[in-house]
C-alpha cells in the first residue's frame, strides 16, 4: 500500500513538472510570435530569457508568500484546517465559524506566547544574541585565518583543505554527530574534559550550556565559509599597495587599517550582512542541539517551526513569519546604508 502510494505521489509530481513545462514551452512560443515576428522589440530576446525564470519564481515563491499572507489574516490551525479562501478568507467560514480575524495573530505574536510559556521579546533578544555572537566569531576567525593562509606557508593547500572540511560535511550529519559527543555521561567532550580534571557540564539540559554548545557547534560550521570568501577577497588585492606603503614607512597594523580593510569592504560587508542572515535564520542547529526544547535556547525560526508544526497554528504561524522577516529586512535595509556597501571600494 504505502509503496502504491509512492508511486502514485511521484507520477502526480512528475505530470505537474511535465504541464509546467510545456506551459513554459508556450509561453515561450506565444512571447516569440508577439514580440519578434509581430512588434519586432528591441528588448525581445532579454524578455524571452526572463519569461521562464519569472514564472518559476512566481509559482515557487510570490505565490506560496502571498497565500501565507493570506493565512496570516485567519484562524487557521489544526481544527479549523479550512480552505481560508482568497483574499483573506473574509467570506470563508469553518464550523460554522468565521476564518477572518483581521491584525489579531499579528497582535499576538507580540502579546502571547510564541511558545508554550516564552514570548516573542524573550526569543527575539535569544535570537540578537545568538545572531551578534556567532556573526563576531565567523568574521573574526574567518578573517584571522585568512590573513594567515594568505601568506607564502608550507602545505597551504593541506590547511585549507583541514579548515574547509567542517564546511564540506552535510550539516545534518555534522549536527547529529555533535549531539551524540555532546552527551553528558558518554559523550566525547566531557570525557575529553575529565582528562584534564573538569567535571563536564550537561549540555542538553542546562539552559546556559546548551545555548552555549549552540554557539559552539556553529562557530565551527561557519568560520570555513567566511574564512573562504575573505581568503578570496584578500587575494584580490595587489601586492603592490603593501609594498609601496612599506616604502613608505608603514607598519603592518597600518596597512592593514588604511589597505586591507578598505578594499576588503566589497566582499567583508555582503559577507557580513548574508552570515547574519544566515544564522538569525539557522534552523538546523538549534533544532537539532537543543534536543529537549529549552525555551531558553530556542530562537526565533525555530520558535516559529514549533507553532506551525508542532502547536499546528498555521495563522498564526503565518503573522510570526512575516513580523521575521520584517525584523531582518530593516536590519538589511539599515546596515546597507550605514556600511555603505553598495559603494565601490575606490569610492
């Protein structure tokens, strides 16, 4: 049974992909009678290469956002699992009951739990902490280790291919592994500590020590990433500007002020500003170490997985998402303009 099941979900995924795209195929068809053989546009070939790719994002990504928009409008959960209708349900009832709850979910993420007893503050500033913290060590490391790596070493390529190995393992493989090591009684950690004379902490149940094997685990996913990225920016700088400041009488540290760190800036500040919406939005890694759901460690993606999937509070859910990404929009927004990422690195 379950494997007719199978069978019948792929061929029904698979007649989808086939309908999407021979409707791509016609509309490609449709664009090329119209704009080269009848208007003959200028811009037809640039309209012809975006057509596909524009309905892709609309069928993948503007549609499923706007119907969470809508969902976000009712009271949709787990007994009232109701076609919520279009445009925010203002006509759709379940049990007899209206879905339409106006800005009322979006109140209470703000003035209910998100969780079962933690509100929206507490995981926002767990998540600002969680987010500064791993950010200040990925650029930190990131950038320490590049420095020395881009220097003449001795098996240089041996040490990238060592630091980039936590990078290049799944995720989940390294997460599930790090959660076995990190068991109080067996784990490798604590009998690594006990060699040394400390008595190892319980990760898993204390709140302090589970938030910070949070930031431990993901400090050591996420330096090979920023460490690549500064390598190549650092490269991408001449070797000419360091030597004609160390005619000049130049020291090191300030070279690095006045050099380094201003022709690094195209590539320091999108790498900054995508870590931290990288880890703000990382779901892995507090959902797989905080294994006995603390409150205190969780954050807020994952806060917002619990009400969705375990609390089933699907309009709800849908509010909380839209106030994330709000909050991360604006962090975008204000740290573009005051870093001035956007400019060049001779401007």
């Amino acid at each position: 049974m379950d494997v007719d099941r199978s069978v019948a979900a792929l061929s029904e995924v698979l007649f989808t992909l086939a309908i999407f795209a021979v409707g791509i195929a016609i509309l490609e068809g449709v664009l090329y009678v119209i704009l080269v053989r009848w208007l003959k546009a200028r811009l037809a070939l640039p309209i012809l290469l975006i057509a596909p790719a524009l309905v892709g994002l609309t069928a993948l990504i503007i549609y499923p956002l706007v119907w969470e928009l809508n969902v976000s409008f009712t009271n949709m959960s787990l007994n009232r699992l109701c076609d919520p209708g279009f445009p925010a349900g203002l006509l759709a009832e379940c049990r007899g009951e209206p879905m339409f709850i106006g800005l009322d979910n979006y109140i209470n993420v703000f003035t209910r739990p998100v969780l079962q007893v933690a509100g929206f503050f507490q995981v926002f500033w767990q998540t600002i902490l969680w987010t500064v913290i791993n950010v200040a060590f990925h650029v930190g490391l990131g950038l320490g280790l590049a420095l020395l790596l881009n220097r003449h070493l001795r098996l240089k390529g041996v040490y990238r291919a060592l630091i980039v190995l936590p990078w290049a393992i799944p995720q989940i493989v390294s997460l599930a592994v790090w959660r076995t090591e990190l068991n109080a009684e067996f784990g490798m950690v604590n009998q690594l500590l006990s060699l040394i004379g400390i008595s190892g902490p319980s990760w898993m149940t204390d709140p302090f020590w589970n938030f910070f094997a949070m930031i431990m685990v993901n400090v050591w996913l996420g330096v090979p990433f920023m460490m690549v990225l500064l390598l190549g920016g650092l490269q991408s700088i001449p070797a000419d500007l360091y030597e004609a400041a160390e005619i000049d009488g130049a020291s090191s540290r300030q070279s690095f002020r006045h050099i380094t760190l201003p022709l690094l800036r195209p590539v320091l500040v999108p790498s900054v500003i995508l870590g931290t919406v990288w880890t703000f939005n990382n779901f892995n890694v507090p959902f797989v170490i905080n294994q006995l759901e603390l409150e205190t460690s969780d954050t807020l993606v994952t806060g917002l997985f619990r009400a969705a999937f375990q609390y089933n509070r699907y309009g709800f859910a849908g509010a909380y998402a839209f106030v994330v990404f709000a909050v991360l929009l604006v962090f975008v927004i204000v740290y573009v303009r005051r870093s001035g990422a956007l400019r060049g690195a001779y401007e």
